[in-house]
C-alpha cells in the first residue's frame, strides 16, 4: 500500500505530520533492547529454574504492543491527549492507592498489581498524564488569571510524590520532582516560589537520610565505598574494565552472571561488557538524538501547552536514561530506574511507549494550529480563548 498526501485516511494523515525520525529512532531503541535482552536474561532466567529465554520472550512479546500504544498515542489530538492524561491520571492514582492493600511486597516496596499471571506498576503509566496535566495547568495559569492553575498543579504533584514516597520509591520521586521542577521554572513563575520549592526539596532530601535507614545507607555507601557493600556498584563497573572499547563478544560476558539485576537496572553494564564502550556510545548517541530532536520540536511549538508539555515528556525519557547510565558508571547511588525501552519490564516498557505517543502527537505538524495560536496572542481574554479552542 503506497500512502499518498490526497489519501485523508488516518493512516496517511499520521504518516505526512509525524516526526518521522524521532518514531525510528525509537523503534531502534526497541530493538536494541530486544538483542541486549538476549544478552543478559538468561542467567536470570537460570536463577528462577526459567528456561534460558524466558525474559527475552517475555519482552519480544510486548514490542507489538508498545508500538501499537505509541501509534495510537500520536494520532490524538492535543485536546484528546489532555483528557486521556486526567483519565490516566485518576484511573492511576487509584491503582496506587490500592497498591498498599493488595499488592505484593518485593524487595521491601509495595509498587505492583498483581493480575492473574500479569504485573502491574500503575505509577509508571501516571507519569506522563501527570506531565501533561501539569503542563496544562501552569499554562492556564498563564493565560487566566481566574484559574488556580499553580495550586493545582502544585496539589497534583503533592498526591503523586506523596504515593511514591510511600511505597517507596525515591528514585521515581526525584525524577518527578526534577521534571515538576523544571515545568515550574518554564512557566514563568516568579523566582521567589521557585527559591521556596528548591529549599523545600533539600529538605525533603536531608530529612530521608535522617528518617530513612535505605535512603542514608545508599547516599552513604556512595560517598564512601568502604562504608558498606557496594557489590553491585563494584561489578558494573568492572564490566566497562572487561569490556574495553570492542567487548568481548556476545554471551561472551560474566559480570551478568553476579549482577542480580542484569537484565533491568544493570543492563547497561552488560553492554559495555559484551559489546564494549563504542556500542554504548551508539546507544547514547540515540539516546541523545531522540531527546534532542524533542526537545527541538518544543521549542519550535507557538502554543505554550504544548511546548512545555512535549519539553516534560521528552525530560521524562532523557533523565530516566541519564539516570540509568549514571548509576551503571558509578555517577550516582543505585536507584532502580530502567532505560526506556532496553531494560526488561512490560509496565516500562508500555509506559515509556504511551509517553513518546504523546510526544508524537504533540509534535505533529499543524500548520493551521500554529496560525490560529499566533493569532490569539494578539487578541483579547475572550477571542483568545475561542482562537485556542480552534487550534486544539
């Protein structure tokens, strides 16, 4: 089937205004992961009495699906991507309210739902409704000063961080805050609340290490190494030594064998190892491409929702990687953050899919959109707004 721009389908109305390159961009990425995942699974899978590609099936299997969550993501409409994120935002909450009385415990946290033979994190799916409502209500409060729009914003992200912190998750919290952060100071918001919230966030920081045995014996042990076990710090590392510039071939890696987390937190080290540091200059080179391009794409966006709802979006994937990265190369404490759409993990790996789908659909090319947003600048209250409602 050839696409044509006289062809008004879906489809081909998708494929003309689409930013191609970032969508196969991210379709490479989704393939890296499905060969790094043959990678390191399968001494996981071999601690579990799994047979060898147990995880690399299992993550295969979820390619499609993330594809078709990132398709149809990017064909709504900024105004349908708005109402999607406050369903997905209610819907999420709710789930993680109910994380903490039917949820598993693993490994000290209460983060999952278990559904038949199928595991949920909810939070993972609430963070880009969050960025996109959150984008939304700074820039209402832009426009109309009779919309509470920082308060808002503000209580929204006082639910959400308050679960995380809850269950506990400090490793997504601080990549929440950091990108709530930077919608903040986007806005425009006088520089005094900004000074407010930042001493509110040392706090925060300097009170979990005083309260919370886990969060000071992390900060400790990477300060000073001699101080606990940083085992799993120490074999990362030891994989990028190994490693070299070439690597030692495929299957051909041991740290993974050590690593408990080889084929989630850690898959990053078992890359350097096996495939050595150009493959992982590649990979961050896509990574940085894609965030680049996204980051570009909202600069270029005449409305303000959008630009700083694709800015956040793209922030949510860009730090998560750097994150990632960071800890596998010793930078920051182990976290227990995935890289987006390499590590193993179905509620990841869908999440990050529906917030490049956003992403995308924001981005779409609507040369008609961005006439009727300039327009609007130049009006009063009243006309504004019905000018807004057009190019939405």
């Amino acid at each position: 089937m050839r696409l044509t721009r006289a062809d008004r389908s879906v489809l081909s109305d998708w494929w003309f205004t689409v930013d191609r390159l970032m969508f196969f961009g991210l379709l490479l990425l989704m393939g890296a992961g499905v060969v790094l995942s043959l990678a390191a699974s399968p001494p996981i899978a071999a601690k579990y009495d799994l047979e060898p590609f147990y995880f690399v099936r299992r993550h295969a299997a979820l390619i499609l699906p993330a594809v078709a969550i990132m398709f149809a993501a990017s064909t709504l409409t900024p105004k349908q991507i708005r109402r999607a994120s406050l369903v997905i935002f209610i819907v999420g909450i709710a789930l993680m309210a109910l994380v903490f009385l039917v949820g598993p415990e693993i490994k000290g946290a209460k983060r999952w739902l278990q559904i038949g033979a199928v595991s949920i994190q909810p939070s993972e799916f609430v963070k880009p409704a969050f960025v996109v409502l959150t984008a939304w209500l700074f820039n209402e409060s832009q426009k109309r000063r009779d919309v509470p729009g920082i308060e808002l914003a503000v209580v929204l992200y006082a639910i959400f961080a308050g679960l995380l912190v809850m269950q506990p998750d400090f490793g997504q919290t601080l990549l929440v805050t950091l990108v709530w952060g930077a919608l903040f100071y986007m806005a425009g918001i006088n520089i005094v609340w900004i000074g407010a919230l930042a001493a509110i966030g040392i706090a925060g920081v300097v009170l979990a290490y005083f309260l919370i045995p886990h969060v000071a014996s992390r900060i400790d042990r990477f300060l000073d190494p001699a101080s606990g076990d940083t085992y799993q710090a120490d074999r990362s590392l030891d994989s990028f030594l190994h490693g070299g510039w070439f690597g030692r071939g495929p299957g051909e890696g041991t740290v993974k064998n050590v690593l408990p987390d080889s084929h989630t937190d850690f898959i990053f080290a078992v890359t350097a190892e096996e495939y050595g540091l150009i493959a992982c200059c590649i990979l961050l080179a896509l990574f940085a491409f894609i965030v680049l391009r996204g980051l570009s794409k909202a600069s270029q966006e005449p409305d303000g929702f959008i630009r700083h709802a694709v800015a956040g979006l793209i922030m949510v994937f860009g730090l998560q990687a750097l994150i990632n990265m960071a800890v596998n190369v010793g930078l920051l404490p182990a976290k227990g953050m995935t890289l987006p759409f390499i590590s193993y993990g179905g509620s990841s790996l869908l999440a990050m899919a529906l917030t490049m789908g956003f992403a995308l659909g924001l981005t779409r090319k609507r040369p008609m959109a961005g006439r009727l947003a300039r327009r609007a600048d130049a009006h009063g209250d009243e006309e504004t707004e019905r000018i807004r409602e057009q190019a939405a």
